[in-house]
C-alpha cells in the first residue's frame, strides 16, 4: 500500500493527465454495474464531514474521497483507493490538488462539447484554488484571447492576475466589477462560495456557455434559480447529485418550476448518446458537484506514476482481511 502526500502528489501531477482521466471516466458505460456513486454527510461539534464512496468497475476501482472542515482550522481531503476485483487497499492520497484540477478538468470536458471553437472573451469570477484549476484546465480546451477575472477583494484579483498569467496564451484583465467581467462575455466560469445569485438574467447573451462549480451543498447559489429556464441546456456532471446538492439548482427545481428531465448527464454528450452545442446562439450551463469516481481515478493514474517513479511511502497491508467462510 501507498501513501501520497501532499508534496508527491505535486511532483507527480499535471493538468493534461488530469484531463485525460476525466474523459477516460466519462467515457466509461455509467449504471449499477459500470459506475456506482454515493454521499454521505455528517456534521459534528467542530465542523462536518462528508464521504464520497464510489466504483469504476471498468478500471478496477472501488474507493472514496473524505473531506472535513474543523472550524478554525481549515479543510482536509484524503482519497483512499481499493482494487474493486478483490478489494485491497491500494493506496492513500492527499486529495486536495486533486479536487482542484479535476474540477477544472470536468469543466473543460464540457466546455470542449458545448462552447464554440474560438472563444475572444472569457470570464472567471472567483480566485481561489478551485478557480485556478478551472482557467489551467480552460486553457487546455478553449484558450481564450481576453480572460476577465473578478473577485470582490482587489489584492485577490491582482494576485491570480500575477500567478495564473503563465498558464494562459492570452491576457488576464483585472475586472473592478462584475458587470465589467461579464459584459459580453463568450464563456463565464463561476467558482465562488456565494450564497446569493452572482450569475442574473441581464448577464445571459445568445450563444454564451457558463461553467458553475462554486455551489456543492445546498446554502450556496451562483446562477439565480430563477434562470435555468433561461438556458437551452443544461449539463451536469450527475444531473441526480447537482438537482439535489447544488444550492441553486435544487431552488431551481422546488421553487422555480425547472423540470428535472430537462438536466443532461455530462457522461451522455461524451458517449455521443445526446449532441454537444447545436447552435451557435445556443445558451448553455453547465453545473458540477464532483464525485468519488473522478477522484478516484485521478488518484489511481497518481499512484501508477508513483509506483514507476518509486515515490510516495510503501506500508505492509493495513486493512486485514475476514476470509468468508465456506458455504458464505
């Protein structure tokens, strides 16, 4: 068994092989016996926590990524990885570089499906590490000429201007507001911790597509529920987990009346069993929650590369095993 912290999973990681597993998962045959998906949350005296157990049985995985808040602390993500054929413990890995470039990493398989080829203006409203994995990710797949950034703190919008200007063949524009960032923008990604609508219904223009990732529990909303309706698709990672999860999405459905058929699986546009974008003036969203199966295989890709490099701390087997009892 091996353990990655966070400084091999660094050495070891880029954005190019993050994305290659995430297309690698989505092309994946999904149902009971292809992809399993679960979430469980607990809150408790000092913060919460929340597991996400999953399988891929056509990469022999079987798993879940654990993440907890301490107040006054901060958070912590650990992915732990089983062979689903027998189910030994594989390894343990520091999942927090990897929340951030596989969300990114979602999003760009998305974009690449529903956002026109040749994208002028961009627009990113967050800064923070998942922020940065979306434009690293972006860039992969839509590289835009002008990418407009807002955040609501000046010193955190010049600062990603400054760090993230290497990832990214075009310019990055400090926004001083929001409207100035959004204002004609082909192609909007949301990556905030907002708990009001940052994304309204004067900001839409025919043919824009907008990445929401911020809102993963249900007292966060950035896309004004009111217009979903608004949007000619509507694409999600799991449409299930989003409806239910995702603050906006979920008063969507209760309080604005979107239809949860209208949802689309992101795995259905990748299969070609749904079209990506049909029409230049098409609006289209697309809103993810994460799951355990992206972590997974992400961590498992790490900890073959770890296993040739021979990085990483090699441990004897630390979950023993009950051997079922004949006849059982």
């Amino acid at each position: 068994m091996r353990i990655l912290d966070a400084a091999d999973v660094d050495q070891l990681i880029d954005d190019e092989m993050v994305l290659d597993a995430i297309r690698r998962l989505f092309s994946l045959p999904t149902g009971p016996e292809g992809i399993g998906l679960g979430r469980i949350d607990l809150t408790h005296p000092k913060g919460w926590l929340r597991s996400l157990p999953a399988f891929v049985a056509g990469e022999d995985l079987l798993g879940f990524k654990v993440l907890h808040r301490t107040s006054g602390v901060g958070m912590r993500y650990t992915i732990y990885v089983h062979r689903l054929s027998t189910g030994e413990l594989i390894g343990v890995v520091d999942a927090l570089e990897i929340t951030n470039l596989r969300t990114g990493a979602v999003s760009a398989l998305a974009t690449d499906l529903l956002t026109p080829r040749n994208v002028g203006v961009a627009a990113i409203v967050g800064t923070g590490p998942v922020a940065r994995g979306q434009l690293r990710a972006l860039e992969l797949v839509r590289p835009a000429a002008e990418v407009r950034v807002f955040a609501r703190t000046p010193e955190n919008r010049r600062a990603f201007v400054e760090d993230m200007s290497r990832f990214v063949s075009g310019i990055l524009v400090d926004s001083p507001t929001l409207e100035d960032a959004l204002q004609g923008a082909e192609m909007i990604t949301l990556a905030t911790k907002a708990t009001a609508p940052v994304l309204l219904a004067e900001h839409l223009h025919p043919g824009v597509h907008v990445n929401s990732v911020g809102p993963a529990s249900r007292d966060r909303v950035e896309v004004d529920p009111g217009i979903f309706d608004s949007f000619d698709r509507v694409v999600c990672d799991s449409a299930s987990l989003v409806l239910d999860e995702a603050g906006d999405a979920y008063q969507a459905v209760s309080n604005h009346g979107f239809q949860p058929e209208h949802a689309e699986d992101l795995a259905s546009l990748v299969a070609g069993i749904t079209p990506g974008r049909k029409q230049p003036e098409e609006m289209t969203l697309f809103k993810s929650v994460g799951t355990g199966a992206q972590d997974l295989i992400v961590a498992a890709e790490l900890l073959e590369r770890a296993a040739a490099a021979d990085l990483g701390t090699v441990v004897g087997d630390v979950n023993s095993i009950k051997p079922i009892a004949p006849g059982g």
